[in-house]
C-alpha cells in the first residue's frame, strides 16, 4: 500500500479577507489538496460556508478542492457543491441522510466521495460504505472548530481500517501538527488536514514543508 502523502491545509483558519493569497501562499509550497470546511449549524453548532464560497474558492485555486461535510444533508446538497466545483466530498456517517446511498449520490454527480467519523464513532459503522467510498476521514478532534488538541485514541481506527481492507485514501482531521502528523502517518493515513498548524504560523509555505517531511518520515511503506 503506497498512497502518496497528501497535504491538506484547512482554509478554516486561514485569513477569508485574503483567501486567494492564503490558498496560493500554500500552494506554491506544494499543498496537494484545498480542505474546505462546511457548516451548517445543526450536524455542529458553528456556521461556515455554502457552495457560493466554495464555487469562489475554486475559481483561484489550482489544486484540487477536498470538501468536508459538516452538515446533516449531504445528499441534498450535493449537486450544489458539485456544480461549485468539488472534487472530493466527504459525508459524515452520524448525519441524518449517513447511508451508504449518499456515497452514490456523490459519484453519480462526478465526485469521489469520502465518509468521515467523528472521535467516538467505531469503524464498524462504515463497513457497508467502505466499497463504495474513495476516502475515509477520521476525526482526531469533536467536529466544529480549528485549534483543537489531537486525540491520539483515534489512531487504532487507522489501522482497523486497513486491516479491514480499505486501500483508498486514509484521512486525519484535526490537531494535526508537525509532532502529532508522524504518528497518523505510521499508523497508515496518507492525507493530513491541518489547518492552525500551516495558517496560524508565521510561515505557512515552511509550515507545509514541515509537515509533508515529517509525514514522509514516519510513512508506512
Ligand atoms: C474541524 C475541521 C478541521 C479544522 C482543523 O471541524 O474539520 O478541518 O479546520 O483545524 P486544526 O488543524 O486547527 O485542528
Ligand atoms: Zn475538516
């Protein structure tokens, strides 16, 4: 198994009065994917952005958009964010329209879909999804905000997932920094959110460099 690292840096922390510099800042540092953060205020109890942002988002960037569902209706909304332009979209299992059937809905739009599950939620309630989803995420914090410490009790989901089989893209989200991404990295994830640790720094561009070479050093061959 020998996905390549992945650097996702989460526009969540990053300044939205200058968006389209923070995302070339990062990408010219060789970011590999954009991690976009949606909201709705009821899946979570914060408010962030809809597709109209997303749409503007990929309108500047050059890498690819990687978009985080943290809403109760993700099948409904689904063709709005494909029309805005993602590429990936990731669901979580615990929302009210979780079923394996979003994935599908997801791909039949022309994205890859991902399904995510927040800190207390088992593997064992992605089973039915995992052949039909191209990505898991798995939350290292509570799902709502940036700047939250990582949950290194995660981490045995990472490799349970592997165990079961699942060989597509492996995600970690939250509280990823320079310290904590090489344990997610040994453990088997091969894509990395961070979202303070590249956008709460005084160098983002060095503060992704920093990342892909740890993850690269604690890589599971
Ligand atoms: C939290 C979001 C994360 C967040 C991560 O609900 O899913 O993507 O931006 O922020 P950090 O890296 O600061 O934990
Ligand atoms: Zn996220």
């Amino acid at each position: 198994m020998s996905l390549p690292i992945r650097i996702a840096p989460s526009l969540l922390s990053a300044d939205f009065a200058r968006l389209s510099e923070q995302i070339r800042l990062v990408e010219d540092a060789g970011a590999d994917l954009l991690h976009v953060d949606v909201m709705d205020g009821h899946f979570v109890p914060n408010i962030t952005i809809g597709p109209f942002v997303v749409r503007a988002i990929r309108d500047v960037a050059r890498v690819p958009l990687d978009v985080h569902l943290m809403i109760d209706r993700p099948a409904f909304y689904a063709e709005a964010f494909a029309k805005a332009g993602a590429h990936w979209l990731t669901y979580h299992v615990e929302c009210a329209e979780g079923g394996p059937e979003t994935a599908e809905t997801i791909r039949a739009l022309g994205m890859r879909p991902g399904v995510s599950v927040k800190p207390d939620t088992p593997v064992g309630a992605i089973r039915d999804h995992l052949p039909l989803v191209d990505m898991v995420l798995v939350m290292s914090v509570e799902p709502g905000f940036g700047g939250q410490s990582f949950r290194a009790g995660v981490l045995p989901k990472l490799a349970a997932l592997r165990d079961a089989g699942f060989a597509g893209e492996l995600e970690i989200d939250g509280g990823i920094d320079e310290k904590t991404i090489g344990v997610c990295a040994a453990a088997g994830a091969n894509v990395f959110v961070a979202g303070s640790a590249v956008y709460r720094t005084r160098d983002p561009a060095a503060a992704v460099r920093v990342l892909r070479a740890s993850a690269e050093a604690k890589r599971v061959s």
